[in-house]
C-alpha cells in the first residue's frame, strides 16, 4: 500500500492529506504543533488561518470567487469548512476562525488513512518515499537552513519585497514608451519620465502616505533578512534620494520632447508573455489603497490597473521557476513535492487550493496514472504555470490569484466584466475535464 508523507498541517498540508486520504492512500500527517508553534500560529487545531478570517470574494468574475470555484469543484475541505463556518461579510467569504480550523482538525482526526504525528521535520527527506512538503510561510529555522543547503541558498528567500505588478493593457502608451538605460541591450524596459512639478507632487504625497505596521517578530527578522529598503523609506532620505535611487534620470530622453527628464520610472516585465509589469525599485510597505493613489500620480499610470501590490513581509519560499514543474513536483527529486506559501504562491486560498491539486494528482499517480497538470486557464493552473515557468527564476517573487495570469482570451473583449466572465467560464469547464480525467 503506497503511502505518502505529508509535512506541514497548514491549510496546503490538510487539503493534500485530505486529498489523498480520499483516494485511499494512507498518509503522515506531520506538524510541530500543538508542541511547538511558528511566531504566527496560535491555536493548537490544524489549518489556521494566523491573520485575517477573510477568504475574499465570492463574485465568479473576480480572481478569488473563480479559485473559490474550482476549489468547490474539486472539494476542497477549506471551502467545505469555510461554509460551514462562515460569518455575515457581504460578498466575501468570512469565517468564525476557530470554528473553521476546528472543522478541518476535526476531519483529519476521524479519518483513519491519517495518522498524525507531532514533531519538528529539520531535514528535507533523503529517501525514495513520497513527500509532500507545506511548511509555509514560517518554515521553522532548521528546516529552513537544510532547505538552502538542499537546493542551494540562492534558491532559498526569507522575505518578501515586492514592488506592485501592474497589468500592461491598463498603462497610456502616449506617455510610457520602451527603451533601456543608454541604449544597452534590448529596449526591456517601460519608462516613464516625470517633470520636477510631477515628481515633486509624487514625491510629497510617497513620503506622507500611510505605510502598514510590520508585527513585532518581523520587525527584527526584517532587518536581518532584508537587503533592499522600501521606496517610501529610501524617500523620507532626502527630496534627491529617488532621483539617485529608483527613479534616477540617467540614460533615457523622454520621447515625447527629447529632453532629458527630471525623474524615470521604470517597468520590466514580469511574465514571459510581457502582459504584467514590476515598477523597478518599488518595494513598499504602503497600505494597498494609498499604492493605488500614489503610483498612479506617475505619469501613464493614472488608470494602473494592480495585479498585485508590494509587500514587505516575512515569507519563506523556494525558487519555484527553477526546481518545481507545473505539477508543483521537484524538477530533480521526483519524489518530493512542495505546496503551499512555500512554493510562491501568497494566500489563503491559493496555498489551499495548491495542497489540494498536489494531493489529487499525487494520488492519481499512485493509482497508476500520470500526473497530469491542470490547464493554465484556469486559475489553480495559471498559478501552478506562474510560479514554474512564466515567473522570472532571477527575480522570483510569490503571486496571487489575480486575472492577469490566466491564458488570454483568443479574442479580444474589451468589456472588462464580460472579459472576466467568459475567463471565468474556460477555466471552469478546465477544471471539470482535469476532475473528470479527460484530460
Ligand atoms: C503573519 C502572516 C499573516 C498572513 N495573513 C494573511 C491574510 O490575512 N490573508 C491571506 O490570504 N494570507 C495571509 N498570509 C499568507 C498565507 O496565505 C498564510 O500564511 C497561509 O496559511 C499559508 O498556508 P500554508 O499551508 O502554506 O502554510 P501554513 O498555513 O502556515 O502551514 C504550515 C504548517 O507547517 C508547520 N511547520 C512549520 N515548520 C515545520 C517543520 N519544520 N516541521 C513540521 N511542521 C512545520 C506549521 O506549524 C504550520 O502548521 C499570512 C502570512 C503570515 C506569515
């Protein structure tokens, strides 16, 4: 009887024991809780959610209501726990979070194919067993460090910095245009040119926006781990500090008058398909709403549209463009495979639904069948392509669920919600032939 090993019980880790369990595979459930506890986790019930109670939306045309949907369809516990648990939040989905955590506990403690065991894993397995690794954002240090020496530490972040992603159909291509620093190289990046009355409206509204509270244990962990400041801080050194730093005027003419710019902004792609774009130098720990209002001052940003937007926050992950395929399996060691925020994916939901897809094509290949990836237009298979192969392995950052890294639409729809709908309509019938094995 195969068995499967299954380290982390966070909300990646139960949807794949569960996954699997269903299948009749019998699994270890390993977690250090409730012995030991990450600086986040609490409560000593399995899958808990460490911040918000929030799942987001459950509107079909917006990215998490459509994640939501194919998780349903492939009967995901978080969602069936989420139901069960859910509080009034209008159009999102909330829950009564010790009730959910409980309810997905619960499920895993009367499930006899589960066998849980409570210790500290600090070595990635070196033997031909099957491995599902899900240790999250807060991987315990040990594991950690063995994890760098595994794969190698360049492969290995502890932190999230991350500029804003913007979709490319939302930029005003009158005013950003494509060239690159002197003329070296190909012209790879956008570039948007500010006056000095731009820059200084821009600079004054950065350095006196509100920023998000780092929580106590990042504080240290921060200064440690991070190599690269925030652009409001880089800022808040001086009226010249960007124009030194990121938004330095050098080697690009602004191609509107050919003269030479007080302020550049640069944009570099940040998929192969060159449909999203990074704002170069622009990790910020800005509240969400004031990025929105501050970005979108520089000019051919006025009606951005943000993909994702910059964090600064602890977060372990492993440099999934080079070692994951887009079955979430270790390019090199077929037998481990990663879930989770591990894997770059960000999020409540997306880390649930990557357990879940690991668990069910993890148990489809011991039932004797090959494991079989799920189509990119869907969400759960956009994200799995994103974080193995469209992301940049020399800049990789996690990703969302967002619209923006779905397959495209073969027609252009210039209806934003009728776009959305017909995306999401693809991605359903997807999902349901990868279910149905026909595919
Ligand atoms: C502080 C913080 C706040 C967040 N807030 C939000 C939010 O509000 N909304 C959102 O969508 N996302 C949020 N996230 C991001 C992320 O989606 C969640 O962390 C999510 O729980 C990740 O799921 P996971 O299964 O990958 O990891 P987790 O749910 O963290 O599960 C990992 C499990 O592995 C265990 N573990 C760790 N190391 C070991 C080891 N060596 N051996 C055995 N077990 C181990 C842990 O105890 C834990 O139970 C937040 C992340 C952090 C760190």
């Amino acid at each position: 009887m195969d068995k499967v090993t299954v380290i982390g019980a966070g909300l990646a880790g139960c949807e794949a024991a569960l996954a699997l369990a269903k299948h009749n595979i019998q699994v270890d459930l390993i977690d250090i809780k409730p012995k030991n506890f990450t600086p986040a986790h609490k409560n000593p019930n399995f899958a808990e959610l460490v911040c918000s109670n929030s799942l987001k939306s459950q509107r079909l045309e917006t990215a998490s209501g459509l994640l939501k949907e194919e998780m349903r369809i492939l009967d995901s516990v978080v969602i069936e726990a989420a139901e069960a648990t859910k509080v009034p939040a209008g159009d999102a989905l909330a829950v009564e979070r010790n009730s959910f955590s409980e309810y997905i506990s619960n499920k895993i403690r009367h499930n006899k194919s589960i066998n849980i065991i409570t210790k500290e894993i600090t070595e990635i397995p070196q033997d031909t067993g099957f491995y599902v690794i899900a240790t999250g954002p807060l991987t315990s240090n040990s594991l950690a460090k063995n994890i760098e020496v595994f794969f190698g530490s360049e492969n290995l972040s502890f932190f999230d910095a991350a500029a804003p992603i913007v979709d490319g159909e939302s930029l005003d291509y009158n005013k950003v245009f494509w060239a690159s620093r002197y003329g070296r190289g190909g012209a790879d990046y956008l570039n948007s040119c500010l006056t000095k009355a731009e820059y200084e409206r821009f600079y004054s509204e950065l350095i006196n926006a509100e920023t998000v509270k780092l929580k106590d244990f990042e504080q240290t962990e921060f200064k440690v781990f991070s190599g690269c400041m925030p652009i409001e801080t880089i800022a808040k050194g001086g009226y010249d500090s960007l124009r030194f730093g990121p938004l330095k005027p050098v080697g690009i003419l602004d191609h509107n008058n050919k003269e030479k710019p007080f302020a550049v902004v640069q944009l570099r792609k940040e998929n192969n398909r060159g449909t999203l774009f990074n704002l170069v130098g622009f990790q910020t720990n800005l509240k969400w709403n004031e990025q929105k209002r501050v970005f979108r001052l520089i000019p051919g940003l006025e009606e951005a549209e943000f993909i994702r937007y910059g964090v600064m926050h602890r977060n372990t992950f492993i440099n999934s463009p080079r070692l994951l395929d887009n079955c979430f399996r270790s390019r090199e060691h077929k037998n481990l495979f990663f879930a989770g925020q591990l894997t770059g994916v960000e999020g409540y939901l997306e880390s649930a639904a990557s357990g879940l897809f690991v668990g069910l094509n993890l148990a489809r290949m011991l039932c004797g069948k090959k494991l079989q990836p799920l189509e990119p237009c869907s969400m759960i298979g956009a994200l799995a392509n994103y974080i193995s192969c469209e992301a940049n392995a020399n800049n990789f950052q996690p990703m969302n669920s967002n619209m923006g890294i779905l397959s495209p639409l073969t027609e252009r729809v210039k209806n934003k919600q009728e776009r959305y709908k017909q995306l999401a309509n693809l991605a359903i019938d997807a999902v349901k032939r990868w279910r149905n094995n026909e595919i």
